[in-house]
C-alpha cells in the first residue's frame, strides 16, 4: 500500500516546493484490500461509539465501489460479533420516481448488499424516498436532513465518485452550499447506469440526493474510487481547483477527507504517473522504460531522438547521472519495446527464441482462450486468435458465462418466433414450443422493474449467445467441439447483480484447464470493475492457476492478459504485441459482426456510444500509432498482452 497523509511536495527551481494533492489520498494494490481498511475503520467506529453508550451514525453510498465494504462489514457481524445496533445509516440518493422494491432501486440495494444481514433495527436505517409526490418533495427533504441533525450529524460519510466528479448525485453545475434536494441526472450519469437498467432508455432522469453542504457537515469523509475509469476525475478532484465542474473537487475544503482509491485509478496522479516529478525513484528498468516513453510522447520525439537536454528539462536529471548518456538508455528502451512486437503469438518454431515474447517450442501448442462473455475473444483479441490458428496451434475458446442478460427482449422474441415457424413449415407438432413463445410475449409485455426474466427466456437468450460464438469459431476456423460453454453458476441471475465467485466456478474452471492441459492461456486483464463480469471470471481463473500450479503440464503452461475494447496496456507494460494487417483488421470486424445481437443498439453500450467493433479497431489503431510515435515500426494495429505469472 502507498499512503500520503499530506499533500506530496518538491521542490521549484526557485526552492520553493511544488504542491500536488490537496486531498490526503491513500492508494491500495487493489480493491479488495483497500476495502478491508475501510470497512475496518467502520468498524472501530462503531465499536468506539458502542463503548461511550452512543449511536454511531453513518452516511452510505450504493452503486459498485461500496459493495466489498458492505460484504466485509457483514462478514464481521456474521464471524467477530460486530453488532449494528447502535447504528443509525442515511444513505445518500435515490432515482426518482422509483418504487422501493424494484430491482433498481436503492433501498432493495441496501438491503440485500448490508441491511439484511445485520443486526441493524429497520427504523434505524433512512434511504431517501423515491416515491414522494412531487408537490411534497421540499418539505421531504428539508425533513431529510432534519432527521440527520436530529440524531447529531454524520459522524462518517462514505462516498463513491461518478466519471464526472458527482458525488451522492450532486452532478456538475452543484454548488458547495447546495442542500438535499431532487436533481437532474446528467446524461453521461444515466448513460454510466446504463448497464444495470438493461438500456439508456429505462434509467430515470431524476434523483433526490443530499446535497453538498449536509454531506461536508460529516466529521469524517471516506470517498471510494476503482479502475482507470475513474483515473481522470480522481486526478482532478485531487489536485485540481475546486470547481463545480467536479463537485468532489469541494472536499478539499473538509478537514478530515481520505480518498481510498486503487492502483488504476490512482495512475493519472502525479506522483504515479510521473514520479520522479514529485520525488527521488528507483530507476529500476520499467520505471525507465515509463519514463523513457512518457518523454517521448510529451516531447513528440521519437525515443532515438530524446537528447541529454530533454532529459534534464524534464525531471529526469539523475537518471542521466546514474545511467550516462541518453543515447544509451534510448537504444536499450527502444530494442526492449522492438521485441515486444512479434507475427507469431504461440512463438516461431525452428527460430532462435531468445528476444521473442514467446518461446519457439513447442512448435505446435495447445491453446486454450478464457472469453468472459461470448465475444470478448474476437473483439480483445481476434487477430491474434486468427493467427494461432492459420499457424497451427490447437486453439479451444472458454465462454466463461451465457452473455444472456445482454439480449434484447425483441431479440429473444425473434428466434423463438423463428423456432415456431421453423418447426411449422417442417410440419414439427411442438405445442411446447408454441406455449413458450406465447408465455414469454405475454410475461415480456407486461413485466415490472421489479421482476427478472423467466428461467425459459435466460435459456433462449443464452443459446442466442452461444449460437453467435459458434459462428464466430467456424468463422476462424477452429471445430466447435473446441468451443467450451461453461455457464459458470455465479452469473446466472437474471440481474447485471451477480453471485460472488463460488467453489464450483472455480471447479469447472480448473476441470477444462487440466482436460485441455494448455501450453498458452489467455484471459481477460481488464479489472476496472471489481465485481465486474471480466475481474469476477478472472478471479476463477486465478484461483483454479493457483490450485494447479504444481502439476506438471503448469509448468509449461504460459498465461497472456488481453484487455477489453475500453482500454490498452500502458506501452512499459505490454510485453507482447502482435500486428495486424489492413486486411487481418476487416477480418477481425468481420467476425464481430457474427454476433448480431451484439449491433445496431447493444443492451449495454456503457458511456461509450461507439459499437464494439469500432472499438476494437480503434484501439488496436492506437496502440499501434503510439509504437509508430515511438520511433518503432509503423503496423495497421495492434493487440497487446501482458504475461501474467504464478
């Protein structure tokens, strides 16, 4: 763990120290290990509360970034004897109009995530009401806040942060006297929340949230961030001016705030992202190669052209001391990066192996690719996957889960009509069929928020899914009983809510990988969401490579990272990338579009409207252009990878 209590400092060319962070920030390896500190610091809240004979009153957030706190304080209750009896909770917002049980709403989300399972007392806890009558809201609120001066204040505030800086649901534009009210979402708000209403169009325009001003009233603030999504945002809430243009940017005014955030959304900080700008570095070779390359893209300079005097006006003076010239530590960032870059993923047979990122032998390999989803393969890495097979390898795809919440309900409907006509133009009596497609019209017509779809329709849904991922195997080539439908249990319910990562996920995984016994494996490396589809299907993954690890086909087995069509490796991190011709990039895209339920209006676009596809080749565009920038050879695009190691 990284922590600053204080705003880190250096000092000016004219002695004076340069101040970055305005907001003691604390930075975890991961999520799960900053979310223990947090919910242990809850804790000894409570406990302290409990031994003066006080109640203990907590502000909480919802959405992704609490959930761990929650499970862990749970677990506490359930395994130390933590009691909530004194505690009193307000949570901060809730959308508007939205009925308490519904499957979206805040008030289900604390229940089943905290409320539940502790020994909290049901009138001890406040959520804002999203059902008040319009012409009552201002009284609501102000009452709201009543209720919380009532029992003393917020003793602790626990916050998420929004991609535009909103915390609670106080959107830019929230001014810092701002009290609780309803608002109007923003849209880049609803399009985030787009995921968990299964499209943009169902997520409501309006909240009630507290306001700014009750939620600086709290003695203490935790503000809770994950994942390179939040990166930005993070960076200017912390070290940038206090603006209403990033409403978290207000809590630099407080006098006890901690931001807790991980590694990824802690990367566009300064003393991260550059450090040796803050502070004396160790200049090991991938701080050198982060330096090399982030001089060479803020300079526009190809890395072979970087000069003694770009390096001194830059911060980067004692590496110059320590390692001499800049022409050397140039050539040595550059052959590195040179032989990241290979046409031959599975390693080039009868070829001298030594500056490849993969080993010649053997020559032919198994091959086994974990697919989160049902197109995470060819859209992360088809051009790769295209090339292990045309070179030969034994090449199996894992679809990890059935993908079936991300079908359209119009979707479903279509192939089960088609179901029905087929078998009646073939004369097939199949009442069954027939009853399925009138009860699922039926139930889809009149379905509430509150309701997820029938066992019958997740079935029809998945086999959509698991029809297009067979296309798209015959597409490359490869016999579909290679393609491996796990199913795995912990995301078959019904809801973007999925089920913690179980001993049987993690069983059928380590099942395949001893059947196939693979050389290579290739899994998804995106982790920006911890309870995330991708990081939840890694974590089997991990944990069935870490149960193995010892058996003797391991040991030979090399494990490759992909990312998503969000984000690329940074260049000091890639260690394999594999390029793509003009026409290996129309042959990717190509197999994307089998699947059609995938285009032309996806169930979650995410805050991204562009479809996969465009992506996919945009990114691989980029992170071709950023080797091309470098001073290396120029390609059409490019997939890049990470080794991962036991």
């Amino acid at each position: 763990m990284q922590t600053t209590n204080h705003s880190k400092n250096t000092k000016g060319t004219i002695g004076q120290p340069i101040t970055y962070e305005k907001i003691p920030t604390q930075i975890f390896a991961d999520s799960k290990e900053a979310s223990n500190a947090v919910a242990q610091e809850i804790a000894d809240l409570i406990r302290q509360k409990q031994s003066e004979g006080k109640p203990c009153v907590l502000g909480l957030a919802t959405g992704s970034s609490p959930k761990t706190v929650y499970a862990i304080l749970v677990r506490m209750h359930k395994e130390e004897g933590l009691s909530f009896r004194n505690v009193i909770a307000f949570n901060l917002d809730e959308y508007y109009q939205m009925e308490p049980e519904s499957i979206y709403s805040y008030h289900r989300f604390m229940k089943e995530q905290l409320f539940n399972h502790v020994d909290i007392p049901q009138e001890n806890y406040f959520i804002p009401d999203g059902t008040v009558p319009s012409a009552a809201l201002r009284d609501y609120c102000i009452s709201y806040e009543n209720k919380i001066n009532a029992v003393g204040g917020l003793d602790f505030q626990l916050l998420g942060i929004g991609g535009n800086g909103h915390i609670g649901f106080n959107e830019p534009g929230s001014l810092i006297n701002s009290r609780t009210r309803l608002i109007t979402l923003d849209h880049s708000t609803r399009v985030a929340a787009g995921m968990e209403f299964g499209g943009l169009h169902n997520v409501p325009r309006k909240a009630i949230t507290l306001g700014i001003a009750p939620i600086l009233n709290a003695r203490r603030i935790v503000l809770l961030a994950w994942g390179e999504r939040k990166a930005s945002v993070i960076k200017g809430a912390v070290e940038g001016p206090v603006s209403e243009l990033n409403p978290a940017s207000y809590l630099q005014a407080h006098s006890d705030v901690t931001f807790v955030v991980d590694e990824s959304a802690a990367s566009e900080l300064t003393r991260i992202k550059t450090p040796w700008a803050v502070d004396t570095v160790v200049w090991d070779n991938k701080m050198i190669k982060k330096a090399v390359a982030h001089l060479s893209k803020i300079l526009g300079k190809p890395i072979l052209k970087l000069t003694d005097k770009d390096y001194n006006d830059n911060g980067m003076s004692d590496l110059l001391a320590q390692y001499g010239a800049s022409y050397e530590i140039n050539i040595n960032v550059f052959n590195q990066l040179q032989h990241t870059i290979t046409g031959w993923p599975g390693g080039k047979p009868n070829a001298d192996d030594t500056y490849r990122p993969e080993r010649a032998q053997p020559a032919k390999k198994r091959v086994l690719i974990f697919s989160p989803h049902p197109d995470d393969d060819i859209i992360s890495m088809g051009g790769t996957f295209q090339r292990l097979v045309d070179q030969g390898h034994e090449v199996h795809v894992a679809y990890q889960t059935s993908g079936n919440i991300a079908v359209a309900d119009d979707e479903a409907l279509r192939f089960i009509d088609f179901v029905v006509d087929f078998n009646g133009g073939f004369s097939i009596n199949s009442p069954e069929t027939t009853k399925l497609f009138q009860d699922a019209k039926e139930f889809l017509r009149h379905t509430k928020d509150s309701e997820i779809d029938t066992p019958e329709i997740r079935k029809v849904k998945g086999l959509v899914r698991r029809g297009e991922a067979k296309a798209t195997c015959r597409f490359v080539g490869i016999p579909t009983s290679q393609a491996h439908f796990l199913d795995l249990p912990f995301y078959e319910t019904g809801t973007v809510q999925k089920k913690p990562i179980g001993e049987a996920d993690i069983q059928i995984v380590e099942d395949l990988i001893e059947k196939i016994k693979p050389h290579q494996i290739y899994a998804a490396g995106d982790f920006a969401d911890p309870h995330g589809t991708h990081k939840v299907c890694w974590d089997a993954i991990e944990a069935a490579l870490n149960r193995s690890k010892e058996k003797d086909f391991m040991k030979d087995c090399w494990v490759w990272l992909y990312r998503g069509a969000w984000a690329e490796w940074d260049i000091y991190e890639i260690e394999m990338a594999v390029p793509m011709s003009p026409d290996q990039v129309l042959k990717k895209r190509q197999g994307i579009f089998k699947h059609q339920s995938q285009k032309d209006g996806v169930v979650f676009q995410g805050e991204d409207s562009r479809e996969f596809w465009q992506r996919a080749e945009e990114r691989n565009r980029g992170t071709a252009q950023l080797y091309d920038d470098l001073g290396l050879a120029e390609y059409e695009a490019m997939e890049a990878f990470v080794r991962w190691k036991f």
